[in-house]
C-alpha cells in the first residue's frame, strides 16, 4: 500500500530505503536542478580534477529547465524534462552521493542497478505541469553555469513539491508495473465492453 | 492586389506565441475534464485533475503552462493576392518569435547542435509556407516541445507491409516512448508523400481540434482503430498505467511513389499548443 512521505534534504540511507514505488512523496527544503549540459561540465569539472560548484552528498536533484521569471515573481514554468537524457551521467552522480533525481520518464536498467548500488531513488514529478509546480518554489537562484541560461544549475527551496517513487532502491519499476496493470488485448477490451 | 505590412506580421506572430503558451484550447480542456472522469487508474485521474489546474494557473496568471516553450514551428498560408511590403516576410515572422518569447518570459529553447550554445531568442523558428488562392494571410504557431518530438518516427515501409505495417509501427512507437513524451499525448500520423512530407503531413495532423471526426471515413476508421490500439498499451497519463494514453489519433493522408510507403508518427505531448491568426 503506498504512503505519502514528506522528505527533507539532505538525505540519509535511512531517508531512502523506506521509500517504495508508488509511494507520494512532498519534498521540502533546497534541491537543486541540472539538465544534460549542466551534467556534462560536471563531468568535465571532475575529468580535470576540479572542485564542483556544489556539494552533491544526500542532495535531490531536480532536471528542469524553467522559463524565465516574470517580473515580481520567483520563477517561470518549472516542470519535470525527460531523464534519460541524464542516464550516461548518472552513475557518476550516485557515487559523489547524490540521494534522489526527480524527472519524468523511463531510467535505463543500468541507472535502476546504480541506484540500488548507492541507495537512491527517482521520483516522477507531472510532465507539463510546469506552471502548477512552479507554484511550490518559494526562492530560485543560479549556482553555477550561468551561461547555460535555462540550464544553469538553480538552488531552489521549495515547498511540498509533490512527486511518486518510480524506482526505489529496491529495483522497483512503478512504470512497469502500471502498465502491466492496464494493458490488454482487443480481445479482453471487447469483453470487457460487454460486460458492462 | 492586397497589402499586409510586414510589421503587421511581427506582431501577429508575437501575440500569437505568447497566447499559445499561456491559453491551452477549449478542445484540450475539454478532453481533460472528460479523462478526469472516465479514466480508471487513480493516478491517472489525478494527473488529469493537475493538468486543468494548471491550465487554469497559466491562462489566469498569464505564465505558460508548460516550462518548454517549444521550437516555434509556423504554418504559413500565404494567399497568391497578397503582397508583404516594408520588410521580408521570413524575417518578419522570425521577429514575430524573438519579441514574443522575449517579451512573454517564454523559455529559449534553441542551441547550436554541436556546441549546444542557446540562440538566445528561440529563433530560427521552423517555417512551412504554402502559396494558396485568395487575398488572406493565414499564420498558425506551433510551439512544439523537444520531449514528445523526441519521440517522434519516420518510417519508410515496403509497400508489401500495407495497413498491418503502419498499425504496427504506431503501436511500436507509441509503446517504446512510454512515459517520456508527457501521456495524455496526441499521435499525429502522416502516410505517404516522401521522407520528408510524410513528417510534415504528421505534424499538420496535430492542429486538427480534439474530438473532430475525420471527414474521410477510411481514415476515420483507422484513427479510432490506433486509437483504441495505442489506449490499450496501457501507459496511461504520465505513464503511471491507465486506460487514456492518447486523447486522439489524427491521420493525414496522400499520394506516395509505387515503390514507397512513408509513414510519419509526430506525437505531441498534452500541452498540445496551436494558435492561428488570419490577416
């Protein structure tokens, strides 16, 4: 039976382990976000052997881009971009500690094997509900890469931002299962009508 | 001969990308309220209940619903009567898209390929321009984001394959982009033309209104055939399991060559934005 749990960075293994597909989660506190550019000059950060513009241990990291912040307000439109983009990158990111990714969209096997690894988890948040979840960020401002513009890194602290577990650390696939629920066959659909 | 000024154009487009961005059309508001009572899995019912507030927050506080601004891509139908003065047409469509995404707090979404450096102002947007009959200048915005595109598929069949093969490859590519295109989605399918019309012909089959039939009632058949099919992979919103995948299956159809079967699968994620002006 899901539950709805109510995180708060930085995270612990104990933080993460209790989390279980399905599950609803309501983040509170700072998190930072990262699309696929921002990943790559991380990357390129540590090749050279450079310090990182922030410290990953137990943070969440949410892939967004916002759209620009209208005047008098804290940020644009700031839904979920799709993960798998980050995939090559995000082994990397779960050995420097990183606890948690919000997204939307499937990880690949190997992202779902790391994650049981080093104890995290990928949480769904609605894609295009970019203005409703702009809503839950209360402050916004860049850390690092400001040239990127949309893909800056941001800190955001934010407010109940509501997402659901889709891999835990468990190996767990909640988009696997959800499918397997409710796909059928012409078959089963046309009895299915008659039934009613 | 008519005239438009070619600042006329400017602003046209810019309005238009702005409202496109912020109002959501009544046919996809509609299509959201009937999921929000019809679809069977919990969540997904609770997707849909988040997608109307969402609409109601970007059309109320005038910011887009939708952080990926899209790729602006314009359908031109240009009347053979008309005659744009004080400035180049391309351009001033292209202004039309720097001012309203500048000036809208819409997110530039357009880099170099290679170096992914941002264009800073969404532009170059896509334009398609059709010369047509009459006096009227007819522009419709597209602002079409990269994840559901992403997704999108050309497929150059055997002839042999015939309709079992576009069914087929519908059904594949609405199952292998599960989740990652943003479920409720619209499935734009584009059959014949060549390898690059069959692509356009997917992405005009988008702007038809959600709900309309298919005047051609072949093509109506096999838009409720894919839909029925494409719901039954279960995906469901957001690709949390469920009964709604796709809220519509709009086919556009024409001539290919004999050796050919080009077919196009264009999917367009729920934040399905269109906005037409005519001059």
């Amino acid at each position: 039976m899901s539950k709805t749990v109510h995180l708060r960075p930085p995270l612990t293994d104990g933080d993460v382990v209790q989390l279980e597909i399905g599950d609803k989660v309501l983040v509170t506190g700072v998190i930072y976000t990262a699309r696929d550019a921002a990943h790559k000059r991380l990357m390129d950060l540590l090749a050279a052997g450079k310090e990182l513009p922030v410290d990953f241990k137990g943070q969440i990291l949410y892939y967004v881009g916002p759209s620009p912040a209208k005047p008098g307000r804290v940020i644009g439109a700031a839904g979920p971009t799709t993960s798998y983009r980050m995939d090559s990158y995000t082994h990397t990111m779960l050995q420097l500690g990183l606890k948690a990714m919000i997204g939307k969209g499937k990880r690949a096997p190997e992202v779902i094997a790391a994650m049981q690894q080093y104890k995290a988890v990928y949480l769904g948040a609605t894609g295009g509900a970019g203005a409703l979840i702009s809503q839950c960020i209360k402050k916004a401002e860049v850390v690092a890469f400001p040239e990127l513009g949309p893909e800056a890194i941001h800190r955001l602290e934010v407010e109940n931002l509501p997402a659901i577990v889709i891999n835990d650390c468990q190996g767990g696939d909640l988009y696997e299962l959800g499918v397997k629920e409710y796909r059928r066959s012409a078959e089963t659909r046309d009895n299915a009508a008659e039934c009613r | 001969m008519r005239q438009i000024d070619a600042k006329e154009i400017t602003r046209a487009v810019k309005e238009a990308a702005i409202t496109a961005n912020f109002d959501l059309g009544e046919d996809m508001l509609a299509a959201f309220k009937r999921g929000e009572k019809e679809e069977e899995s919990p969540s997904g019912r609770e997707v849909f209940r988040q997608l109307l507030e969402n609409a109601k927050i970007a059309a109320t506080e005038r910011v887009p619903m939708c952080q990926d601004c899209g790729l602006a891509v314009i359908f031109v139908e240009l009347g053979q009567d008309v005659h744009v003065t004080g400035g180049d047409f391309q351009q001033a469509i292209q202004e039309g898209v720097r001012q309203g995404y500048g000036e809208g707090f819409l997110r530039k979404s357009l880099c170099h390929p290679l170096t992914r450096a941002n264009t800073g102002d969404n532009t170059p947007a896509v334009i398609h321009t059709e010369i047509v009959p009459g006096d009227h200048l007819k522009i419709t915005i597209v602002p079409k984001g990269g994840g559901s595109e992403n997704m999108s598929r050309v497929f150059m069949l055997k002839p042999a394959e015939g309709l079992p093969g576009i069914i087929d490859r519908v059904l594949a590519t609405v199952r292998e982009a599960g989740p990652n295109p943003c479920p409720p989605i619209i499935v734009g399918v584009g059959i014949g033309g060549t390898f690059e019309r069959a692509g356009i012909l997917a992405k005009k089959a988008l702007l038809r209104h959600v709900g309309s039939v298919n005047p051609e009632p072949e093509l109506a058949a096999l838009e409720k055939q894919l839909l029925q099919g494409v719901n039954d992979l279960g995906i469901g919103p957001q690709g949390l399991g469920g009964r709604i995948t796709a809220l519509a299956v709009h086919v556009v159809m024409q001539p290919c060559h004999i050796a050919s079967l080009p077919v196009a699968v264009n999917i367009q994620c729920h934040a399905a934005r269109h906005k037409e002006v005519v001059l």
